[in-house]
C-alpha cells in the first residue's frame, strides 16, 4: 500500500493509473478492523494499486471529496473518479471484494 507524503504525491497518483483511495485515521476502530485484509485485497485485485490516505493529515482532500465517514475507499481512473464506498459503517472484508469486483477497469 502507498502512504503519500505530501499532496503533490496524492495528486500524481488521483492524475494516472488505477487506484484505490483508502481514507483512514489513527483513531479510528472500524478503520483498524478493515486494515489486515487489505494486503489480501490488494493481492485479489491487482489491477489497482492502494494507496492510504490519512483522513486527519488531508483533511482538506477529504472534504473536497466528501469523505465526512471512515474507513472509505475511492476508486479512481486515470484521473476520474470511477466508484466509492463512502459511509461511516464498519465494512467487511466481502464488501469490499464486492465493491472491487463492481469496478470496471
């Protein structure tokens, strides 16, 4: 999973390729609950490249892109914006399978 530094590093990867955008925090429960099946995840969907976005470093991003509930994924295509599980319920590692496989690439 990609950890970006800086928002010139979160842009770079919002502009190109296939990604899923994991909005996430420290203190939050749901989010460690969800967090040790991503590497699975990740391994059943290759297609996508993680990358974790910390919703208290970026929180400007987050609001932008109305992520008001965590843990939230966002897929994004070369730049648009394809598909997002977006809530504030603690999601299951099949949701988010499912929400993968919802994705076309």
């Amino acid at each position: 999973m990609i950890i970006p530094k800086s928002l010139e590093e979160f842009a770079s990867y919002v502009e190109k390729g296939n990604h899923i955008f994991f909005f996430t925090a420290d203190w939050c429960g749901d989010c460690r609950f969800i967090k040790p099946v991503l590497p699975e995840l990740e391994a059943e969907f290759p297609q996508w490249q993680f990358v974790e976005i910390d919703r208290d470093e970026f929180i400007d991003v987050a609001s932008r892109w109305n992520i008001f509930g965590i843990p939230s994924l966002v897929a994004v295509k070369d730049g648009a914006e394809v598909g997002r599980l977006v809530n504030k319920n603690r999601k299951t590692k099949a949701e988010l399978a499912d929400f993968l496989t919802s994705l076309t690439v």
